[in-house]
C-alpha cells in the first residue's frame, strides 16, 4: 500500500454500527465516509470518490445488491459486503456480482480491518517495486499493474480475480485445493468458505472462454484446480 491515507465508504442503515466502524477505521489511520441507505452510499461514491466500500445488503431505498451491481458498472473498486445475511445464496450473489469479500454479522473489528488492508494491498498498482508478469500464448498477468491482456486487448477484471489467475498460472498444470487457493491469494487466515473460489473461477472462466486450445483452468475432481497448458 502507498503512504496516502485510504478513504473508505461505510454504508449500512444501523448508525451505530457505521459510527462503530468509523471509530476502529480512523484509529488505523483510514478516512472514512458514511451513508445510511442505498441512494445515499451511490451518491457517496460519486462523490467522493473511495478507495473501498464496505456495504450491507440489507438498506432502505436500494439494497446491497442493487448498489454493487451499478457501482461494478463504472468501477472495480473494492467491495466488501458486511451484512447478517449469512447463507451461501447471498454470498454467492453478492459474490456473482462483483463483490471482492463478504462478512458476516456480528463483526470481529480485528479481522474486518484485516481483510481490508489485504483487499487494498491486492487492489494497490503500486505495492512491489519490480514487475510479477507470466505470458502464455495469446495472454499475459501482470500483478504490479493489474492487468490481464487477451490477444493484446486490456479486459477489465477485478483484483481478486487477477491475483487468483496470476497464481494458478504461476503454476502450470500443479493442482491446488480450494483451501490452498484461500490460503495463498487470500492473503491472511481466511474465514469464509470454499464457494468462494468456486465463484472466482466460474468468472473468470467466462473472461477466458475461447482460449482452451491453448490453456485453461481446469477442474480436478475432488481435489480443486489447475491451470492447465496444452502441448
């Protein structure tokens, strides 16, 4: 991460829990910005332009999904949805739609605070001082710019979908668990569940069809994945 303060987007209609997260934020250094319903965490980001967002899925006017769903069509900025909606079916969905992490209520401020230092150093251009880039035929992963090219072309794709690209095929043809996946991109002790990697790579599965002539993220029957190259 670079030494200019992060501004992050808290949108949750229980005030209480917004003023919480804003006291534990600022005392690691964070700025934040609050909002209390859809429309107003829209405007917010909008407006004052966030490093992060952290979204409840349950708001007045426009819920969780609603307002990722349109902040994903003009940005990829970090989203991490806290919310007391815990089963599969809402992570998945939120997930689906471009989410980057997903807590669950009630929160540990420790390990909210620690998965948003690991999101922002994975979505930071400006972390490592020398280029991660691997090249296959027709594509190349560079994780000091974040940026996937398919023949030549710059395709928009979230941080934590690159990084899990970047490291599968930093590793051809080895086969990883899904908790091995969690443990390596996920960059700390992670908490949620294998679904999560399951979702990440149905993604980017649909970003790279076209190419498996050549090489693609192929599923190992009860074990996990593999970046796989074809001869």
């Amino acid at each position: 991460m670079t030494n200019a303060v992060k501004k992050i987007l808290v949108a949750d209609d229980d005030k209480n829990i917004c003023e919480l997260i804003r006291l534990y934020l600022q005392k690691e250094g964070f700025e934040t910005v609050l909002a209390y319903d859809g429309e107003e965490a829209l405007a917010q980001f909008r407006s004052t332009a966030p490093d992060l967002v952290l979204l409840d899925m349950m708001m007045p006017r426009l819920d969780g999904s609603q307002v990722c769903r349109e902040i994903r069509r003009v940005s990829q900025i970090p989203i991490i949805v806290v919310t007391a909606k815990g089963e599969t079916f809402d992570k998945v969905l939120m997930l689906e739609l471009g989410a980057d992490d997903y807590v669950v209520k009630p929160i540990d401020t420790k390990e909210l605070v620690a998965r948003i230092k690991a999101v922002l150093r994975r979505s930071d251009p400006n972390q490592g001082t020398c280029d991660k880039e691997v090249v296959f035929p027709h594509m190349s992963i560079n994780l000091t710019n974040f940026e996937l090219k398919l023949d030549g072309k710059a395709i928009d794709i979230p941080p934590k979908e690159l990084e899990l690209l970047f490291f599968l095929a930093s590793h051809p043809n080895r086969v990883f668990t899904r908790d091995q996946l969690l443990q390596q991109v996920w960059d700390f002790d992670y908490f949620g569940d294998s679904r999560t990697v399951d979702v990440h790579v149905k993604r980017l599965r649909e970003k790279l069809a076209g190419f498996e002539a050549f090489w693609q993220i192929k599923t190992v029957c009860r074990v996990g994945y593999k970046f796989e190259v074809k001869a």
